[in-house]
C-alpha cells in the first residue's frame, strides 16, 4: 500500500483528492492547518488507512517515514485576498514549499518521497491566442499567482541542486459541492439562495477554463500513477467559459433574470483576459475528464439548497 502524504486535504479540492485516494487503497496522512475554507462536512476517521495532523506546512517540523509521495495542495488561492493582503500567500505558498523541500532534503535519500505539487494555470498569465503548453514560460500577473510561480521555481532549484524528485501539475478552474463560497460559482449559488445579488468584476467576458473537482482529481491521480517524475502536466477541461456566461447559466437554472440576480462592480487590478491550456500530456496517460459544467449546475444548486436547509 502506497503511502501519501497529502497537504491541505481538507480544502475544496483536496478533500476530493483524499476521499478518492482513499477508496483506491493508498494510505493517506492528512496534513491541515484547518483555515477559514477547511471543510467541517467531510470526516475521514472511519477509513482505516487513515490519519490526520493539524499542522501548518510553513512550520510542519518532519515527513513521517515510508512516505512515498508529499502530495501538495496547501496554498491561499483566493485571488481578491491576495491582492489585499497578499503575505498569508508569501508564507503559505513560498515558504510553505520551501519548508517541504527542506524536509524532503533532509531526509536519507532511501526514504525521499516524490513531491507532488498542485499548481495553477494562471502561472502562464493571459492567454491571447491558442492555448499553453507545458513548455510555454511563466507569466504571473496578480500575487496569487506569482507565489504560484515562484514555488515552482524553488522546485525546479531543488530538484537541480539536491536532486529532490518532483511532479508539477497545472488545474485549471476547478468547481464543484464543498468549494468555500468566496470563489465565483459558489458564492453565486449561495448569494441567490439567500436572496442577495451576485457581484461580477467588470463586464464579465474575461474566459475561464472549467473543471469538475473529481474530474481534476481523477487526472491528478492518473498523472501521479502514470507520469513521468522531473514533468510538469496541465490538467484542464478544454471547456472554456466567460465568467458572465458560467454565472448566467446559474441563473438561468433558478428561473431569474440577470437584471435580478447581478450586479456589475469595477474590475480587479490585474485581471486576466483568458487563460487555456493545453493538457494533450495528461490525456496521453489514458485520462479524461467526464462532467461539464451545464450538465453539473442542476445538481449543484440542489446540494446547495440541501446544505442550506432549503
């Protein structure tokens, strides 16, 4: 049984991560730090192969032994908040990897595990034409992103330097029940169940690429059991929507006009036009994702209203 050291596994999409890691037989150490976006309404203590320490990556002191895998979700990704209050993301996700490096380093070279690290499309920045590969350079354009790239850089440095063993993989817009609702089509589910109206930053046509969180995770599995260590793999949907678009499918799906439903704010400083990328690589090791995003929102309205006693 192979055993995984999973890092903020009670986020959004690492709880995803962990719950089918699990039912495929791994070993799972849960490492979380138990933020403001921790999930309360997942509970994996009844699993037998299956343990949990709250703890903060950036001051995590040790990697237990006979860790195959450090499998790295822990991060602040809400883009508005790292635009306001941006050292949170420079202590989680620069110096939080830098600390995990450390720790892998530091350990005999016969009980290293791989570093699996969970990173984001928008490290490429905006996306005028065609879509990223893997081999296209780094763009980071607001400071989410930037600490994003900057983690993976110290990556690359380990790797080269102490031979650090290492797996980059780039999600792109993941969505799906359990998401904390400050991300967009959470909190629009949410606002117009309690009957407010939804904020769009500016016009709202910058595009996004979307993906169902088990489809993501599915491919990052896929990736950690058949890719390639020293690779870097996109793992992406191909279904590329303007956040105006995904929002009014949402509203459609509630009977509501837009005029009832939304109101336009200004723009976030910094704000992407399009990302897209490409993930030929990840689908040449036998993966694909399976759930689009009209076919999902019926259903995730209807967990919402559950969760909502509604």
């Amino acid at each position: 049984m192979k055993k995984l050291l999973v890092t903020g596994g009670l986020g959004f999409i690492g709880s995803y991560f962990v719950d089918m890691a699990l039912k495929r037989g791994y070993y799972v150490i849960n490492v979380d730090k138990m933020t403001y976006a921790a999930r309360t309404d997942v509970d994996f203590h009844e699993r037998d192969n299956y343990e949990f320490i709250e703890e903060d990556i950036a001051t995590m002191s040790h990697i237990p032994p006979g860790v195959d895998y450090v499998v790295n979700f822990a991060a602040e990704s809400h883009v508005d908040n790292s635009i306001h209050a941006n050292e949170a993301f420079y202590n989680s996700n620069i110096g939080g990897v830098y600390n995990i490096l450390e720790l892998i380093r530091a350990k005999d070279e016969t009980d290293r595990p791989i570093l699996f690290h969970i990173s984001t499309d928008e490290v490429y920045g905006t996306a005028h034409a065609g879509s990223f590969t893997e081999e296209d350079k780094l763009l980071p354009s607001n400071p989410y992103s930037a600490t994003k790239a900057a983690a993976e850089q110290l990556i690359f440095g380990w790797r080269h330097t102490h031979g650090i063993k290492a797996i980059i993989c780039r999600s792109c817009n993941n969505y799906g029940f359990g998401q904390y609702p400050e991300k967009l089509l959470a909190k629009t589910i949410e606002f117009l169940l309690n009957g407010k109206k939804m904020t769009v930053h500016g016009d709202g046509t910058y595009l996004r690429e979307w993906i169902y969180a088990e489809d993501n995770c599915e491919g990052l599995l896929t990736v950690l059991e058949k890719g390639e260590e020293g690779q870097v793999y996109n793992v992406s949907s191909g279904e590329e929507h303007s956040v105006i678009d995904a929002v009014k499918m949402i509203v459609a799906e509630m009977g509501m006009t837009e005029e009832e439903a939304l109101v336009h704010i200004p723009n976030r400083p910094g704000q992407d036009l399009r990302y897209s990328v490409d993930c030929s690589k990840a689908r040449a090791l036998g993966w694909a994702p399976k759930t689009t995003l009209k076919e999902y929102i019926p259903t995730y309205i209807e967990l919402y209203k559950k969760k909502l006693g509604l």
